[in-house]
C-alpha cells in the first residue's frame, strides 16, 4: 500500500490516490485533494463532501450518486456541475474515502 | 418455455400467492395487500429487483416506449423488441444502461454482440451504426474484462459513449446530467433496476429498495431476523442468477446454525461465473468475487477446462446451450451440481501473487 505525502503528514493512498485510511482525512487536506484535481471548494461542494463523510461509516461503502440525491437531498445535475465529468469519483477522492466500485 | 410453479416447491412447503403490503418488523410479520397475515419467526425475503423505465423522465412517458425504446429484461419487452428488430430496416441502434446494478452486468454487452452477428446474417451491418452508452468508465465493471470486452466492441466498430448517466429522454435523443446528447432510432435500454415498492414501504430499504445486509451471510443490518437474498439485497456483486445460486449455497448450511442458535460460520465470497454469448456460434466465460476481476485462464478444471475463461471459444457457447438443461434439472430443483461455490484462484492466470 503506497504512502505519500500531502501537507507534510504521511498518507495511506491506492494505487490511483483515493486515501485508504478514513481517519486520516481533515477539512485542511480535502481542500489539497481537491487542488489537485483542480476544484476549489465551496459551501455546496463541502454539503456533499460531508454527507459521503458522515454516511460512509455505516455503509461500509462509498456513496453512490443516486444516494447522494435521494438520501443527501443534492440533485445529481448539481453534483455534475461542483464536480465536472466524474462526480462520483471526484466527490469520494476529495472526500478521502475509497473509490466508489460501479457496482460489479 | 412455461412451467408450473408448484413443480419446483417440495412437499411440506405452504405456497402462498399474494401480493406483499409491507413488513412489520417489529412485529414479525408480512400483512398482504388482501388483509391476511403471515406471521414468521425468521423471514427471507427474495422478491428481486424490477427495471423500472418510469424512474427515467421521458422514458415511458415520452411517446417512444415499445416505438422505438426497448428493453429486453421482460418477457414483453423481449417479444417487442424480437419484432422491432425484425422491422428495423438500418439507423442507429443504440444500447443503453440507466445505471448500476443491473440484472447480468454482461447482458447488454452480449446483446451488442448478438445485434452486431444478427445484422451481417442479414446483410446491412453496414446500414446500422452502433453505439454502446454506459455509465461505467469502460465497457465493464471491472479492469482487465472491461480491456478485453473493450477491443471487442472496437473490433466489431461498436462505439462506446462512457461515463454517460441519462438524465431525461427527449422524443429519440439521450441526454445526460452533463448534457451530452445521443439520438437513436432504435434504442434498447436497461431501465433503473430497484427493489420491490414494499420493502421501501416497510422501512427496510436503501434509495434503491435493496435490503442492506451483511455481504458474507445475508443477514440483514437493520434486524437480526430477516435475510435478503438474490437481487433484493444491496450485497456488491452481479444482479446475477449464479451470484444468487453460489450465496444460497452458502446461506442454507448458514441457515441451520442460525436456527439451532449457533454461529454463522460460512462466508459467501461474491461469487459470479457467466457465459457471454459473442455471436457466430462463440461465447466467454468470465467468474469472478468480490475480491478478484474476472481473469484470463481455463474452468471448472485448472489448465484444462473445458471452458476457457475471458477468450471467444465455441466450447463456452455450446456450455451456454447445455446450461439449459443445468437450470431446470439440476439448478432450480436444487440438486448438487459438480461446481464449488467459492471461487477457486485455480486455473487463472494473474500478473501478481495471489492467495488461494
């Protein structure tokens, strides 16, 4: 399991950069995260970054975005616009927790 | 094609037919919409996942529905699109997944695949266009498939529109949240799939209505009574008829401990093995688990087969054709049959070390 380094602290990430350790994340290194993939965050990209945040632990699983708009009450067309392309992914790297699996 | 019911029910088994209002957990008991109650002490529920083409607006509801959209995971559905096909005198066909999970994640692919066959037996492939639209970053679910699933959809000069999540059909055009547009003229989507309407009435579902249950023994998150098995659970593997036989395996040696107040001790793996129809006589064979990407390689038998796993072969089609018989014989009577339900590292080929 590769380790790197963000903001001078040493972090558990996969092969493709999703954090692997959830206790590892803080508000300081999502603001990092999503720097790198080029989103600067705003009050309505923290509302879904916190609710990936909070539903993860008792899930088990990463949000998907039907999830995100049926439960987090966030419309999908939103998500598109705060996290272009591949909100899904975007959403779960800047939130430290794993990369949503497409289902299988 | 249509058989009994009753035929595969063993003796001492009550059937009862009738529609569910919802479960009380609480309660322990299921009220039907007739007024009567069945009272349990332990409840399986196994009602499925249905495509749901109302849940995308202008689907069903936009004038083009069994027109010129269709689906194939109904009986009606089937039949309808079997004659538009026949109709279909050449444009763009399009094949569409609404989202994850679906009912056989291959299923569409083997669908293309079979159009594409179907089309040169007639002799205007050169008058259709194909294009494969998915919400998935590739043409499947999972890396070296999707690479190998991929190039055959390029060799066949199928296009694939990735990442593509529908947000609304308009008349005969696809558009996405991120406001692509795909016009069809003849479209055969994979609906929404979600469970049955009770089981978000009773509380007991996710925004999908799937039961969130434990992914090793099927027992449900939320009450220490109720198991959810096939598709009607949230577990993430295949909505796939070998993903439901290969947990129930595991489930029924499960279900006896359970109830004898001991210990689950068997743990399902996510178990998935399906045939892929590609046209012209051949077919693939991909299995797979929660933990391993289906992989290159030979089964049930290591290095020998018959069966050679993510490669075209006519053995693997003719294994689809004798899989009939499996089913109704050996699979639905419940029977043994000669396949474990784990999945064994055995016989696949793999870049890293594995453990077995």
């Amino acid at each position: 399991m590769p380790v790197t380094t963000i903001a001078g602290r040493d972090i558990h990430v996969d092969d493709e950069g999703f954090l692997t350790v959830y206790d590892e994340w803080d508000d300081d290194l999502a603001k990092r995260l999503a720097a790198q993939i080029g989103v600067d965050l705003t009050e309505a990209h923290w509302k879904a970054i916190r609710f990936l945040r909070e539903d993860y632990p008792s899930q088990g699983e990463t949000a998907t975005l039907r999830r995100v708009s049926v439960i987090g009450g966030i419309p999908t067309k939103d998500l598109f616009t705060l996290f272009p392309k591949k909100p899904a992914k975007k959403m779960a790297y800047i939130a430290g927790l794993p990369k949503p699996h497409g289902c299988v | 094609m249509v058989k009994p019911r009753e035929r595969f029910i063993p003796d001492g088994v009550n059937l009862v037919y009738g529609e569910v209002d919802r479960v009380e957990p609480d309660g322990n008991e299921v009220l039907l919409a007739d007024g009567r109650r069945l009272l349990y002490d332990d409840l399986v529920i196994a009602t499925g996942v249905e495509p749901r083409p109302d849940q995308t607006p202008g689907m069903l509801d936009g004038g083009q529905w069994r027109e010129s959209i269709f689906d194939f995971y109904t009986y009606d559905g089937a039949v309808a699109l079997a004659k538009a096909l026949l109709d279909f005198d050449g444009g763009r066909l399009v094949v569409h997944i609404v989202d994850m999970p679906i009912k056989c994640p291959v299923a569409p692919l083997e669908f293309t695949f079979l159009a594409d066959a179907y089309f040169r037996g007639r002799g205007m492939r050169d008058r259709v266009e194909i294009v494969y639209a998915t919400p998935l970053p590739g043409a499947f679910t999972k890396p070296i498939a999707s690479k190998h699933l991929g190039s055959m959809l390029d060799e066949r000069k199928i296009s694939v529109e990735t990442d593509f999540l529908v947000e609304r059909v308009d008349g005969t055009t696809l558009v996405s949240y991120d406001e692509r547009e795909i016009n069809f003229d003849l479209l055969v989507t994979v609906p929404l799939n979600m469970g049955a309407d009770y089981i978000a009435r009773s509380g007991l579902g996710n925004e999908l209505n799937l039961v969130p249950v434990d992914k090793h023994t099927l027992l449900s998150k939320a009450c220490p009574n109720i198991f959810a098995l096939g598709d009607a659970s949230d577990i993430p593997a295949s909505k796939a008829g070998s993903v439901a036989h290969f947990s129930v395996e595991v489930f029924t040696d499960n279900f006896v401990r359970y109830a004898r107040g001991e210990p689950m001790t068997g743990r399902f793996d996510g178990h998935a093995n399906c045939f892929v129809e590609s046209g012209a006589g051949k077919g693939l064979l991909i299995d797979f688990n929660y933990d391993t990407e289906p992989l290159p390689g030979r089964y049930p038998i290591p290095g020998i087969g018959p069966f050679s796993l993510l490669k075209e072969t006519a053995i693997n089609h003719w294994g689809k054709l004798a899989f009939r018989w499996m089913y109704w014989n050996l699979l639905l009577p419940g029977r043994p049959i000669p396949l474990p339900a784990h999945m064994s590292m055995a016989g696949k080929h793999t870049d890293k070390p594995t453990e077995e």
